[in-house]
C-alpha cells in the first residue's frame, strides 16, 4: 500500500517491516485486525492496519453500512517503542531499541 501524508510518502513495498500483529480472528470475520509496523529508509515509522467492519478500520460501505478497509498511519518514534512494548515484540524492541 502506498499512501502520501503530509508531503511524506510511506510504502509497505519499500519500507522494512519491523513486526507483525493480528487478533487472531480470520479475514472474514467483522471483529478481524491486523496491523504491522514499518520503518522508512529514512527512518519514519509508520502502522499499517487492515480489518473487517468493526474494527478501527472500517469503512464506510454505502446505506449506513460498514465494510472492512486499510489505512497507514505515520507514527513518532517513541509511539513505534510503545506499539512493540505493548504486543510484546521483544526481539524487535532489542533490535531497533538497545
């Protein structure tokens, strides 16, 4: 996905992908979230979340309906430690946190 924020271009193709996480529930399923964290080549963070039509990344889908949808959200650098503290991406944290 490619999104331009800002004057600032984030690209899931080129940035590195730092850590994954999912809450478990299938594709299909309303309630279903997925996000992953990306780092620029120059060093932004950014999230890249997708869910079903409950989730924080719903979209609007026509006669007062939701759908699923997908979205990249620039984040600062010490939102990109809290997002690994809070899934428990240890590895990650000692990686791009000594």
């Amino acid at each position: 996905m490619l999104k331009i924020i800002d004057g600032k271009r984030y690209n899931t193709e080129t940035a590195e992908l730092v850590a994954d996480w999912s809450n478990q529930y299938p594709p299909s399923d309303f309630n279903y979230c997925e996000e992953s964290l990306y780092q620029t080549k120059k060093g932004a963070w950014f999230i890249h979340g997708e869910g079903g039509a409950l989730s924080k990344y719903a979209t609007p889908s026509g006669n007062n309906a939701m759908g699923g949808g997908a979205d990249i959200t620039p984040i600062s650098e010490h939102s990109a430690r809290q997002w690994l503290e809070a899934h428990q991406c240890i590895t990650e944290l000692e990686e791009y946190f000594p």
